[in-house]
C-alpha cells in the first residue's frame, strides 16, 4: 500500500514537472543583443524633450493695407459712366463678412490683375491698395478724355475679398475640444472627417485652415501637418514611382522621397530645443485653392506586451517618452527592486500548474523592427534596469514588449515547486 502511495506520487511529480517545462518553454527568455551593446539610433526616439512651436509660425504676416489682386470683387461708381448723375451710388451691404458697406455696381479683377471698365482699355490694378487703385481708374478717365478734371467722381471700394477653398482631412475626432480638455478620444466612435472651407485673402495659411476646423491636432493624431499640393498628374506619377521602389523589394529612401517632394510638406508641432525650424517658409504654410491639409491619425502608433505579461495591444503617449519599465507598469505588473510581478499571463502561476512562482521574471525583451524590416530582440535585465538608466530604452511604435524568466529561475521555479510538491504529499501521508 506504501509503495502504491509513493508510485501515485512520484508519478503525479513527474506529470507536474513535465506540464512546467513544457508550458515554462514559451517563458524561457530568447537569446537577444544587450541593451548596452546597442547604437543610439536604436535605443528609440525621444519625445519628452521636444517643445510646440511658435504657433506664429503656422500664419502669414498680412500687410498693413490689403492690396488687391485677382477675383477681388470691387464696389465701382464713376458719374456718367457707371452710374447716373440723377441718382446716388447703390450701397451693397456684405453678407457674412468682416467688410464695411461697399459704393457702385460690382467688378471683378480679372485673372490677370486688370479691371474692364467702360470706354477704356484695361486697367492694371493687381497689387495697388484700394485708394491707389482709384487713382489709376481716376488718372486713365482723364487721360482718355471721357471725365473733365475738377468735376469726376469716381468711388473705389472692396465689395468681397478673393477666397482660397481647401481641403482639410481629419483623422481625429474632436480635436479642438479634445485638445482644449487633455482627452484622448478613442475607439469604435473615432473616424474622420473632411471639411472644404474659404480662406479669404492673407487669411489663407496653416493656421486659420484649423482654426475653423477643429483647431490644432488633438491627441489621438500625430503632432505634424501635412500639406499635399500639385495636381492630379503630380500624385499618379509619384505614387507610380514609390510603387517600383517597393516592388524592386526592400527600399528604406521611399520615406525620405515623399518627404523631399516639394508637393509635400510636412510642418512639425513640436521641435527638439535650440533647433528652429529654419527649413519652414512662410510659403510653405500659405494655402491656395486645390490644396489638402492632412492631419493623421496615431493609432498605430501602439506597442504589444506579451509573454508573462498579458498580451495587450497599448497606445503610446504622444508627447513624453515610454520607457520598458514605464511600459510594464502601463501593461498592468509592478516593478520592485528584485521582482517584476502583478497581471502576469497565468496570474502569477508558474507554468500555469496551480501553484504561484517562488522567482519572479527579471529579463524583459523587445522585438524591435529596423527601418529595413528586419527585427532585432533586445535583451534587458529588469533588475539593472532599475539602477542604470542606460537599460531602460525607449518603448517605440510597433514594438513587441515580452516579459519572461531567464533559464535559472524557470529551472529555480521548477525545483522549488517540486519541493513544495513533495512537502504537500508527505503532509498527506
């Protein structure tokens, strides 16, 4: 009967021991490159240390006098030619608009910046301010004869500005508000949105653009905005060139061509201290019509945490840095010197078999995918980690943050398990 008992129990040991391997081999940690072996480029990217910009930047300086240009409307009365001498000019009054009443019957500039009037040729107005361009009409009359000096009237004024319709495309949900109130709008409600909108003139820039969108991007888009000009043959031929780099296989430039093309222009939010964006021209920021402002969404930009931890798919912050530690604690464990515990795979069972791991995992490692799209394993002791800061890298988009017991304490786990085992048998007995 003894020997019956011991046989029932050494089997069952055997069983257990067994599971634990063989459930403990997904937690053995992969042979990967020390964190300190690493070069710089690829410890991460940091964000914490960038600032916003100089919103000034966003908008152009508009002059002290509006100067007029083409599709310009202009409120004209000149006695005797636009209008009878009997009665007085019309007044329009201007819907919507910031404009004080206009005088006369509406003309419009013409694309080349001229004026047709009446009995005249053409006149070149495009740049002149409003009273600059009275005169010329004034002084072209009289040169031809039709007005007699001392006795012209003649009334110049804006009717309606000339407008710039763009397009804004936005993959955030809310941003204005969500920006203005720090709230992260996520899940099955987000989806974007396109809005066409009239910039009149020296109004027409980045940012009046989002201003009357939403304003600046919230916290569920990247801190960027792009701008995509050109035509529709521009976007065919380089959307045909990107697809034959790709094609050839893997092409680490077609990023840095996309960002070279003049038709795009990406405006960053927030810039590294001490290195203004000298690259950015009040050109880049002034929108014409046909243009599209892109703002993007940063929902990939997440990371995953698997192994002992469960596996979760996590977003990144926006405007701080993520380190592993950072990371594991967002993933739901705890850090302490000496242990890495709390939401673990198996509820902090070990090989899952019922009984709790004596050793926590120390050794974390992070799939990390290179610009040619390979990946990398980086090997951190959490443990170190703690102490030098050289060990906690950066979690970036796309990473895959697995937690895990090195080779000893799985086996250190698998002894004192069996220990325990075997005391819980013999207390049967």
């Amino acid at each position: 009967m003894t020997n019956n008992r011991h046989f029932r129990a050494t089997a069952l040991l055997i069983a257990m021991l067994c599971g634990t391997a063989l459930s403990g081999c997904s937690s053995i940690a992969l042979n990967g490159v020390p964190a300190s072996r690493l070069p710089r480029w690829m410890l991460g990217e940091e964000r914490a240390s960038r600032q916003p910009i100089n919103l000034i930047r966003l908008r152009q300086d508009p002059p002290a006098v509006y100067q007029l240009g083409p599709r310009d409307v202009l409120g004209i009365y000149i006695q005797g030619v636009l209008g009878s001498e009997e009665l007085p000019p019309e007044v329009h009054f201007p819907v919507d608009s910031k404009l004080p009443p206009a005088l006369g019957y509406p003309i419009p500039i013409r694309e080349d910046g001229t004026l047709a009037l009446p009995l005249i040729s053409p006149v070149k107005i495009s740049g002149m301010t409003l009273s600059q361009a009275e005169k010329e009409v004034r002084d072209t009359y009289l040169r031809e004869g039709i007005l007699v000096p001392g006795r012209d009237r003649i009334l110049v004024t804006l009717m309606r500005k000339r407008t710039y319709q763009v397009v804004v495309v936005r993959e955030d949900l809310g941003s204005g508000q969500a920006a203005q109130q720090g709230i992260l709008i996520a899940g099955p409600s987000k989806r974007g949105n396109a809005f066409t909108v009239d910039l009149p003139a020296y109004e027409n820039d980045v940012m009046h653009a989002l201003a009357q969108t939403g304003g600046l991007p919230g916290l569920d888009a990247k801190n960027e905005v792009l701008i995509l000009r050109g035509t529709f043959a521009d976007a065919q031929s380089r959307d045909g060139i990107i697809n034959e780099m790709v094609n050839v296989g893997p092409y680490n430039g077609a990023d840095d061509w996309v960002r070279k093309n003049p038709n795009i222009i990406r405006i960053p939010l927030r810039a590294e201290p001490g290195r203004p964006l000298t690259q950015l021209t009040e050109d880049d920021i002034i929108l014409n019509t046909g243009d599209i402002v892109f703002i993007e969404t940063r929902e990939r930009e997440v990371f995953y945490t698997g192994g002992v931890l469960q596996g979760r798919e996590i977003p990144l912050p926006r405007d701080y840095d993520l380190d592993v530690l950072a990371a594991i604690s967002l993933a739901g464990g705890t850090v302490s010197a000496g242990a890495t515990q709390g939401s673990l795979a198996n509820n902090g069972q070990f090989g899952g078999g019922g009984m709790r791991s004596a050793l926590p995992p120390t050794q974390i490692v992070v799939l990390r995918k290179l610009p040619n799209g390979s990946t990398i394993p980086i090997k951190i002791n959490l443990n170190r980690a703690l102490v030098d800061s050289s060990q906690r890298i950066l979690v970036q988009p796309g990473d895959y943050v697995m937690l895990q017991y090195t080779p000893a304490e799985l086996v250190a786990n698998m002894i004192l398990g069996s220990i325990s085992f075997q005391y819980f048998i013999n207390r049967i007995q």
